[in-house]
C-alpha cells in the first residue's frame, strides 16, 4: 500500500514515523500516512509565518481561483472521496456523500466571499469637529492560523478551517485528528495543485498552507508557538479549555460539542406531525452513529402529547439499519474505535442501573453501540448531563413550554436545539428563551448551513463557524481615516 504524503509548506513530504489508518467497522488496514517530524513541523510554521505578508497581499481574484479549483475538483472526484471518508471515518456511505457536497458548498462560498471582502466605509461627519473625514475599514489577517480538526467530519471540517483561512489571505497549518488524517491529506494534494504552479504571482505562496499529521501529545508546542496567533480547535471540551488556558494571548476559536435536546410543543400535536418529528428525532440522533456534536441527545415532549409519540419515536428507531458503512442500506455505522464503543456501553449502563428503562438498543457490539432509546433517566446520569457521542437517545415529558425550554437550558453546554412548532410566538419565544448558539424551528437541532454563524455559549465553545463568521474570526478590523474630503 502506497504511502500516503502530507502537505508541507506546499509540497508534498514524508517521514519515517509512519501512521497506518484502519477501518473501524472492522479494522482492515485502509491507507497509510506518516507523522510529520519535529524539524518538519518547525518547517512548516517557518514558512507560513514567512510568507505571511505576501499572503494578505495576494489578490482576492488569486484566493477566490484557488478556493474554486478545490471546490471543482472535490466535485469532480465526489465518489472517490466519499468512500475514503467512510474507510477511515466508519460513517455510511450515504452520509460521507453528503459530507462530500457540504465540502464543495465550504469552498465555493469561500471563494465568492473571498471576491466581496472589501469593508466598509463611515462617514464620520455626524459631528461638527469632523467634517470632511471619512473612515476606511478594513479586515486584515491577524497573522498564520493553526487548524486542529476532530474526526468525525474530517473533510468538511478541514475546510471550514481551510477555506476562511485562505479566503482572507492567512497562512494555516491544519493538523488532522490522528484516526481520520486521509481526507485531509486529499485535501492537501489538490491545494498543492494550484500552489505557485508557474512561479511567485500565480498561485498560492508555497507556505501559505501545510497539512501535518501530528500525535496529539505534541500539539502543545504547537498551540504555544507565537507564530500561530490565531488557533481554532473543534474536538473535546476538556482539550479546548486546556487550549484556551494555555494560551490566553492568543485569538482562540473553540467548537466543542454540546448535548443537543428537542422540545416537541403542545401545538405539533396532528398524527403526521408526530410521525415525521419522530422519524427526524430518529435519524438524526444515530447519523453518523450519533458523533455529531448537534446530534439529538435529549427529547422533551409536551406532556399531553407524550405517550402517544413515545411508540412512534421508538418505531422509528427501531427502523435505523446498522450494518457495513459500505452498503447503501446502511443508516448506522460503527463508532470510530472500541474505546469510544465501551464509552457509550458504560455510560448507558450506569443509567440503567440507576433506573432508566431501554425501550430499544441498549447492547454493545463489538465497536458498533445500536441506536438507543431511554426513558427514567436520572437527572444526574452521564447520558443526559454530558455529551454521549454516540446513538443514545434520551426522552423524557414536560409540563409545557416554559418547562421544555427550562429543561433544553439545564445543560452545561449550548450548541444548537430543535422546536417542533407551528407557532411564529413560540418560535421566536424559544429564540429569545434557549442559550443555544442557534434554534431551528420545526425540525432537530442537527442542521447546519456552511454560509451561516455556526457555534455555542458556555461549554460549547467560543466564536462562530462558516465561511463568513471564521474570516471575521481570523482578521482584526483596521481603520484609515481620510481627512479634507467634500463628502
């Protein structure tokens, strides 16, 4: 098997310290990269800092030409790429096509944005001692960006790293989770494909983007490295805040996840309303075997409508095939090892044994855990209380609305909730009511546009997500004042 090279500083490179990637669904060797050394690493950053200047001068016609090759080519390859995202991910198939199209989306808007990021102009004589001036705004890189990406999209999430990054003209290093390093090293090799093909002027700077598989015990250094002013993390919460108290002076970005509830409201109360809640609540609870971060995790249903959606909701479940990610019947497929598998199984257990009923799932198999229904759960019980990754769902009745919002807002975390209403009050009572970083109305949490603000409050992190809001994330607003004019 062909080793696989990382990007470093623009060109392809390689190491001894090799890296075999594994298929979780049942451990078949699926490709093989190799670590980027220390001096390697050193390389890399060297070089993005180097070229850091050149970079936000590039012209916005050069970014936007790199951002929509990347997009072209990811379309031109979908298939391909979508089945190596499911050899080192385990998610079926169907879902890494999906991922695959999202991927597309992140470039594309990338490069239309990176054509419109112009600023803004103020007039500034709305005061006597003004007159004549006028202010210039501009949004200038805050310097070269350090990416860490987590596993479980490790194409889109890379690009929603990437694509701002280049949008603005920033230097990044992307490191890629260490199980899943493959998607992003594809997206490397077609970055390098547009990398100053015919000399300085034509192409992204050569530093301007490296891609390094590193062991996750030596991204401190990195995270610590001055040259890196700007860092965005998406993966755990203990990591984040170990990243956001090490470096404080530094402009940090966290996507940590979160333990995304629904409420189901008096007013969805029709047969086919409950059915099709049901079917989402079910399919979006266990897609990508529940390793979202705004995949379903806790069900509140309007107490009068609760017994009679509970048997559709577990219908529903019960319908999530689990099998080979590979086939395209498949709904649910392994978790991303046996360790993460044994996780969820303990978790479930202590629930269990604290008086939640199973109503479906509740078995481990090997590295794959079945979509899960529990009912009774304790209030303190890990399943509700923290972020189970994994197919669990937990349901449970509340007295009302204000109740529902209540119990979505008892959680340490705030990423994302669902409301099922038809009610343009309600929905904009939610809006005001639930400490989320965004409520969708009418359907489950786990949805999310790449062009939009995409983040959490408290222990879902800090700063926002898509294409838009992460170019703001990685520049600093810088102002001109223009003085004498005949405004």
């Amino acid at each position: 098997m062909e080793l696989t090279p990382f990007l470093l500083a623009g060109r392809a490179a390689e190491s001894d310290d090799l890296l075999p990637v594994r298929h979780p669904y049942d451990g078949r060797l699926v490709g093989r990269t190799s670590n980027a050394t220390p001096e390697q690493v050193e390389a890399a950053v060297a070089a993005a800092a180097e070229v850091a200047e050149r970079a936000a001068a590039l012209p916005a016609h050069v970014r936007a030409a790199a951002l929509d090759h990347v997009s072209r080519r990811l379309a031109e390859r979908a298939e391909e790429v979508a089945r190596l995202i499911t050899a080192e991910n385990g998610k079926p198939v169907k879902w890494a096509r999906i991922e695959v199209s999202r991927a597309i989306s992140t470039f594309r808007w990338a490069a239309e944005e990176a054509r419109r990021f112009s600023g803004e102009l103020q007039r500034l004589d709305t005061d006597p001692a003004a007159d004549g001036r006028l202010a210039v705004v501009r949004r200038v890189p805050r310097g070269p960006v350090l990416g860490i990406s987590p596993f479980n999209f490790p194409l889109n999430l890379v690009a929603h790293k990437i694509a701002p990054a280049l949008a603005v003209g920033a230097p990044i290093v992307l490191k890629p989770a260490p199980a899943t390093p493959l998607s992003a090293l594809l997206l490397g090799a077609l970055l390098a494909e547009v990398t100053e093909p015919d000399g300085p002027g034509t192409g992204l700077p050569a530093g301007m983007v490296s891609v390094l598989p590193v062991p996750n015990d030596r991204a401190p250094a990195l995270v610590a490295d001055p040259r890196l002013p700007v860092v965005s993390f998406t993966g755990s919460g203990p990591v984040g805040a170990a990243i956001r108290r090490a470096v404080p002076e530094k402009h940090v970005t966290l996507e940590l996840g979160g333990n995304a509830a629904v409420l189901i409201c008096e007013d969805w109360a029709s047969d086919e309303d409950l059915t099709w809640a049901a079917r989402r609540i079910a399919t979006f609870s266990n897609y990508q075997a529940g390793q979202s971060c705004i995949a379903v995790q806790r069900v509140y249903v309007h107490e009068w409508l609760y017994d009679g959606f509970l048997p559709r909701l577990v219908a529903a479940v019960r319908e999530q095939r689990v099998g080979d990610p590979f086939d395209d019947a498949t709904d649910v497929g392994p978790l991303i090892d046996e360790a993460a598998a044994r996780r969820v199984e303990e978790w479930v257990d202590e629930a269990v044994a604290g008086g939640a009923d199973p109503l479906v799932g509740g078995r481990r198999e090997g590295v794959s855990y079945p979509p899960t229904v529990l009912t009774g759960v304790p209030a303190d019980a890990r399943v509700s209380t923290e972020e189970v990754f994994g197919p669990v769902l937990v349901a449970g009745p509340v007295a009302g609305d204000a109740a529902g919002f209540a119990a979505v807002n008892d959680s340490a975390y705030g990423l994302q909730a669902g409301v099922f209403t038809h009610s343009l009050q309600t929905a904009f009572a939610a809006h005001r009511a639930l400490r989320v970083g965004g409520v969708v109305i009418g359907d489950v949490p786990s949805y999310r546009a790449d062009q939009m603000p995409y983040g959490g409050v408290k222990g879902s992190g800090t700063g926002r997500e898509g294409v838009r809001s992460a170019m703001d994330d990685y520049t600093e607003p810088r102002v001109m004042v223009l003085t004498g004019l005949e405004l």
